[in-house]
C-alpha cells in the first residue's frame, strides 16, 4: 500500500475576482521511504497540493473542492480538525522555503524545537531538550547548545534551514514534504542542504515530497517525479525515464529553457507567452495557447494522464 | 597587483588595446562605515569590496559571478556612481579619451549616463509603480538626449517593439505586467538612450526558467543589433557561461578567479570555483558527481579572514593560507587565480 495516495484533488480559492483553480485534479502516489519530486513554474500549484495534503489551505478563501488524500489509508479530507492535529507534525512535516518566516523570533530555536517534542511525544522539558540536542546534532551542527539558546536572527539561513529540518524530523515522521527548501539559499549552503535531506532519508527512511521549481535539484534528489502546469500534472515518471525521453511538449520546453554549464553557446529554446490565469484557465489543455505542435483536439479537450509504457504517464493528445 | 598583470598586452590578441577595453577598474575598492553613537564615529567598516580590477571589452560581455554578499552587486553600484567608491580607479574608454568615473563630478556624471545604463535585479522595485510604462521610457530621453514631440513617442514606441512589447502597453502601469514583461521594460528603459555598456544586475533571478530563457535570449539579441557591451552579475553560473565571454569569480570583495569563460569553467583553478560548480544541481540523473563541500558559511564582511579570505572554507587550507594573502597568478593567457596552491589539481 502506498504512504500517500492522492486521488482527483482539487483545491480550489473562491476570490473576490473568481474562483482560482490552483489544482484541478491531481494524482498520485508515495511509497514508504521514497523520493518524489513535484516541479513546474510559480502559480502551477505545487505549493498548493503539498499545503492540502497539510490541510493548511487557508479556508476562507481556499477549500479543498473534491478528492481524496489517503496516508496510510486513513482519508485526510474527511478527518476532523483535532485528528488532524496529531498526522500534522507527528507523521507529516513540512519544511518552507524561507525558514526565518516559519521560525518564531521571539522564542530561541531550541524552545521551538522543545515545544514540538513535547507537543507529539509528550516528553518532560528536560527530556525533550536532550532530544532537541541530539536532533540538532542529527542536522550536522556542531554547537548544539549555543544554537539551541540562539534566536533565529543570530543564525545564518543555513542554519535556520537545519534548525527547521531538526524540528520536522523530530518526531520521526514518515513523510516529510520540504517546499522550496533551499530556494533563499546559496549553492554552497544548498548543497549542504540537500545532502542532509537525502542523508536522513536514507537514515530514517523518511519518505520526501521535494517542490521545487529547479530541475537540477530534482534531477539528484528524486527517484520520481510529477511535472505540474497550470494546476494539473502533465507528467510523470521515474526520474531517469522523464529526463531521458520527457514526453510532454512543456516538460520538453522546461528542459531546454535551461541554460547548460558544459555544451557551447546555442540560442535557449523558449516556451511563448507566460503561466495561464487560474481563475479563467485555457479550455482542452491548459498548456495549449503556449505549446508549438497545439491541435484542434488540444484546444476543445482537456487530455487525461496516459501511461505510455513502464508507468510513465503524460497527459497531451500528441 | 594592477589590472595589467591580469590582462598584459602581451596576452591579448587584439592590435589596439586602447581601444578595445572599453571600461576597466583598478584597485576598485568600497568600505561601508559602520556610524555609531551620538558623534557618528566610524567605528568599524564592512569590507565591501576589496581591490577589484578587471576590464571589460567592447563588445563583449564580462560575468561577475559569487554568492550573496561577495560584493557584486556593490561593483555593479559603484561603477555606476549609485555608490562612491572608497578608493581606486574606473577607466572609461570613450572613444580613446580616458575618464575616470570615479572623480567625475555629479554634472560631468550625468553626461557618461548616456553611455552606461544599468538593470536591476526586481523589476517590481525598480519601476515607479505611478509613471505609465511610456514616461517610464521616455525619461531618459527627454533628460539625456533631449528629445520631444513626435520624434520621442516614435522612440519609445520602437523600444517597446524591440523588448517584445505591443504599442497599447504604453499607456499601462507597471502593476499590470508579469515579471518577466516589467524586465523587458527595464531593459527598454536601460537601452533608450543606446548606451555603450549596460550593467545587469541579476535580470533574471526572480523570473522562472521558461521566461528566463526568453530574457535572455532578448538581451542577446539586443546586443547583436546595438553592439553593447554587458556585466552580467549573476550567482548563476550557468547563465553566466550562455551570456558572457569573461568572467570573474569574487569571494568575500575579493577576485578569487578569472578570466576567458573556457578558461575558468573547463579549468578552474581556485579551490572556491571548483566547489562552486561542484555544488550547482545538474539536472542529469545519470550523473553521478563528486562534491566539494564546504563546510560553514561566508564569514562575515566586518573582519574579514587573514591571509587568504577564503581559507576558513577551504578544503585545502595549508597553514601559509592563513598567513599570506596569496598573489594573482597567471594560469594561462588571461586566466588569474588568487591562490597559493594554483598549481595543485585539488583532485
């Protein structure tokens, strides 16, 4: 049985200028243990899937419409917000892109982290400050105690990050989703980051919903991986398999955009036009008004996830 | 250590050097005060940018490339006079006079603003939010090339139409465009008054990959049509090597490495680059690559390390690192690397 099984998610925001389709039927699975990547631009709602299976969609205005979120079978759509309560953080965590956000500054880092350990596993003060210790030593820092009694502006963005992955891992959860992990971060920094992810993945085997808008990242940190565009997944493979034949004109076209490090100097391929307006989202597929080889199929019909051999699925009418 | 050691005459294959070089610092260097108390003493400085020379060519494009804090976008600045420097010299070739920008007075600079043009990083904040995109672009005209009447809105309407833009979007605010169309008119406004060298100053980062690619592409087109030359500041090394010819790698206000683009991605030298490129996620699965980590983070700027700044990190730290400020060496035509241990692969 997969950890996570997301079935026809729709979470929708109902504003005052329209009704936003930030996701607009999105499925998928996770296996204990594994790696998933979920990638695509700003506004194609990857952020969005990850906060629903969270359940922190801001109701109002947002609401998830229809679908089913089921972790270890348990449907999270359908539980009461208490029940919640105890998947949140005990069993899902989640880290953001901007830890100094996330961070309260007026509590030290080690208080925070307490207070999460006390929280879920119900541990005395003092027992849970061994644990907050030896959690920050997990995230590979070396002062534990200063940092502990540190507030979040005296530490660097590094060290926020691995403040932020100790308190999520705290509690041993089964699957950590990390949203734009490293995205405030410098490539140095970055890869001390991830190589810390995929360090205690391995070790705890913590199953990860890695978002990311970088293909690089996805490409070293993912064993499978969902292409997201304007609310919905385009495509969906191993990782390999996507980044040796991506099927999909956008996944195509995101590859290409890419500037590379080692071939000579070619003009970048350029995908037209920008990101669709969820709130009045192009008929048939929504990638249409942008995608070179556009048919009139693609224009009156909205095409549906096909698996084209080995579990690779794309969803386009070529 | 002047600029002549990194680029000799001997070095460079072109018969006018003069000429050539259109714009070039020597020992640039900016100190911000740290002011406290009620007689505003300087109680310390922030070592900005440290004795930075480099030239840029006519024509060609120089990338300027570091993390957050390394002092590029200082350089960028102070070229541009948005900041005085604290000492040293910025050499501008017009048109084999020699003007050192950095001693122009405030009226003498705003004759070379014709010349020089600059693109910021968030064109969210770089655009007056109450100026319709055509006064935005006509600006400059009108200020620094005089142009009125017919003659200005026929321009502005031509650099709309360059930067991809339609004529309706004139009479439009800054607040109704994407991110990557306000870029476009940054880059409109910076090429108006058909500068000479335009400093960009990381066009891109805040724009996703599909539309990066179209600004990018723009910028090089633009460059084609218009014969400028560009500084590309980026911490992004893979824009760097598709838009420039050189580059140059600063650590902690410090030069650490450069040189041809071939030179320093094929066969970088400083222990700093290599770790750089080693830490950049490659999107290939299939390649398995071997990390040069590093441990901690950039020190900060108020004190920097003794010897040399980056030995705090370095993988490779021999004690003389510490003790010595290394000297620029040569490491081929054109290629100079600030470290004592050059020679050694670091394999």
């Amino acid at each position: 049985m997969p950890l996570l099984d997301v079935q026809e998610l729709k979470t929708y925001f109902f504003t005052e200028d329209g009704v936003v389709q930030a996701v607009d039927g999105v499925s998928f699975e996770l296996e204990p243990g594994q790696k998933m990547g979920l990638v695509g631009e700003s506004g194609c709602g990857k952020s969005v899937t990850a906060l629903s299976v969270m359940r922190l969609i801001p109701d109002p205005p947002g609401r998830i419409v229809s679908g089913r979120i089921l972790f270890d079978g348990i449907d999270l759509v359908q539980i009461p917000k208490d029940e919640m309560r105890t998947v949140r953080g005990r069993q899902i965590s989640m880290i953001f892109q901007d830890p100094m956000t996330s961070l309260n500054p007026v509590f030290t880092v080690g208080s925070q982290i307490d207070e999460a350990i006390q929280l879920h596993q119900g541990l005395e003060a003092d027992e849970a400050r061994q644990k907050t210790l030896q959690m920050l030593e997990t995230v590979n820092i070396a002062n534990t105690d200063r940092v502990a009694n540190s507030y979040p502006h005296e530490l660097s963005g590094g060290m926020r990050q691995r403040c932020m992955i100790a308190m999520a891992l705290s509690c041993r959860p089964k699957l950590l989703i990390a949203d734009e992990p490293t995205t405030s971060l410098d490539v140095t920094i970055e890869a001390q980051i991830l190589d810390l992810i995929d360090d205690l993945n391995r070790k705890l085997n913590t199953a990860l919903l890695l978002i990311t808008h970088d293909m690089g990242i996805i490409a070293e940190m993912s064993q499978k991986v969902a292409v997201m565009y304007g609310g919905t997944i385009v495509e969906m493979a191993d990782t390999r398999t996507l980044f040796k034949a991506p099927q999909h004109p956008y996944t195509v076209g995101l590859l290409e955009s890419i500037p590379s490090l080692s071939v000579e100097k070619t003009d970048l391929r350029i995908i037209p036009g920008s990101v669709p307006d969820l709130i009045k989202p192009p008929a048939g597929c929504r990638f249409h008004p942008r995608c070179s080889q556009c048919k009139e199929a693609c224009r009156q019909e909205r095409p549906h996830l096909v698996d084209v051999g080995g579990g690779h699925l794309v969803a386009c009418h070529l | 250590m002047s600029a002549a050691d990194i680029w000799s005459p001997a070095t460079c294959r072109c018969v006018d050097l003069d000429n050539d070089v259109l714009l070039q610092t020597v020992n640039l260097t900016k100190y911000f005060s740290i002011i406290k108390g009620m007689l505003r003493r300087s109680i310390n400085h922030v070592h900005a940018v440290d004795d930075v020379s480099f030239r840029i060519r006519r024509g060609r494009n120089l990338g300027l490339v570091g993390e957050s804090g390394c002092g590029k976008t200082t350089v960028g600045r102070t070229i541009m006079r948005l900041l005085d420097p604290t000492s040293g010299q910025i050499l501008y070739n017009d048109d084999g006079k020699q003007i050192d920008i950095a001693a122009l007075s405030r009226g003498e600079l705003r004759k070379m603003r014709s010349k020089m043009q600059i693109v910021f990083q968030d064109p969210q904040s770089s655009l007056n939010p109450r100026r319709t995109i055509r006064d935005t672009i006509a600006e400059p005209l009108e200020i620094l090339k005089g142009m009125k009447g017919e003659q200005l809105e026929i321009r502005v309407l031509e650099l709309l139409d360059d930067v991809g833009l339609n004529p309706e979007h004139a009479q439009r605010y800054p607040h109704e465009f994407s991110g990557g169309q306000r870029q476009r008119i940054g880059i409109a406004r910076a090429i108006a008054v058909k500068p000479e060298l335009v400093i960009l100053d990381e066009p891109t980062s805040s724009l996703d990959v599909s539309v990066q690619a179209q600004v990018l592409n723009l910028l090089l087109e633009l460059q084609k049509e218009h014969h400028m030359s560009y500084m590309f500041i980026s911490h992004d090394l893979s824009v760097i090597r598709h838009m420039c010819d050189e580059v140059a790698v600063m650590y902690l206000g410090e030069i650490v490495e450069s040189g041809g683009i071939r030179d320093v991605f094929l066969d970088s030298r400083h222990p700093y680059t290599r770790a750089l490129f080693s830490a950049i996620p490659v999107p290939d699965p299939t390649r398995k690559r071997s990390r040069i980590m590093l441990q901690g983070a950039v020190p900060s700027a108020l004190n920097p390390p003794s010897g040399c700044r980056f030995h705090t990190r370095c993988p490779f730290a021999k004690p003389l690192c510490s003790e010595q400020v290394p000297k620029e060496y040569e490491a081929g035509s054109g290629h100079s690397v600030k470290c004592h241990f050059q020679d050694l692969k670091f394999e």
